[in-house]
C-alpha cells in the first residue's frame, strides 16, 4: 500500500495551497481518511478527516473555517484545501489511512512573508 502527498511548498500569509494524497494498494474507499501534521520541535496533530464516503468531515479547531478536506473515491484521492494560511500552518503535513497504519511520506508547507 502507498499514500504519496503533493502540493506543498511556499505561501505567503493569507494565501491558499491545495494538498493532494493518491492512495494505491488498498480498498481506499473502505477507509476515513485524515491529514495531520508536524511543525517543527512540536507532536503531530490531526487536521481534518473525512468518513469513508465523504459525507462526513471534522477538523482542528485552529482551522475550521479555512481548510476544507474532501476526497474523490473513484480516483482514490483525498485533498485538503487549504486558505487564509497563517505562518502557524507551517508543518509537514502527512496523509493516513485510518486504522491500517499507511501513512503518506510527507509535503511541506511553509507560510512566510
């Protein structure tokens, strides 16, 4: 199984990147799927899930409002849109498959004027 995370990179403050995780190997679309991260020196948290048929979503209180997650079953990819970044958004931010131990490798976000 893989989980391979793409459109990271550099933003300034206030603008917007648009995250997407292709899953192989697996029944994706059996699986919630979820978008954490990792800013530097601090624990990883969860960002945002999304129930395995997409009618359901939950996200970090820190940015309700601002990302959106959603997923496309038939092409077996979830997203995470992500708007009005703040330099406290500045992570790695990692893709995973709920309750199957897939993690994606990764894509970084950096906020910064």
């Amino acid at each position: 199984a893989q989980l391979v995370e793409s459109g990271g990179g550099l933003v300034q403050p206030g603008g917007s990147l648009r995250l997407s995780c292709v899953a192989s190997g697996f029944t994706f679309s059996r699986y919630v799927m979820k978008w954490h991260r990792q800013a530097p020196g601090k624990e990883r948290e969860l960002v945002a899930r999304i129930s395995s048929d997409g009618s359901s979503t939950n996200y970090l209180d820190s940015v309700k409002g601002r990302f959106t997650i959603s997923r496309d079953n038939a092409k077996n990819t979830v997203y995470l849109q992500m708007n009005s970044l703040k330099p406290e958004d500045t992570a790695v931010y990692y893709c995973a498959a709920d309750l199957t131990g897939y993690w994606g490798q990764g894509t970084h976000v950096t906020v910064s004027s």
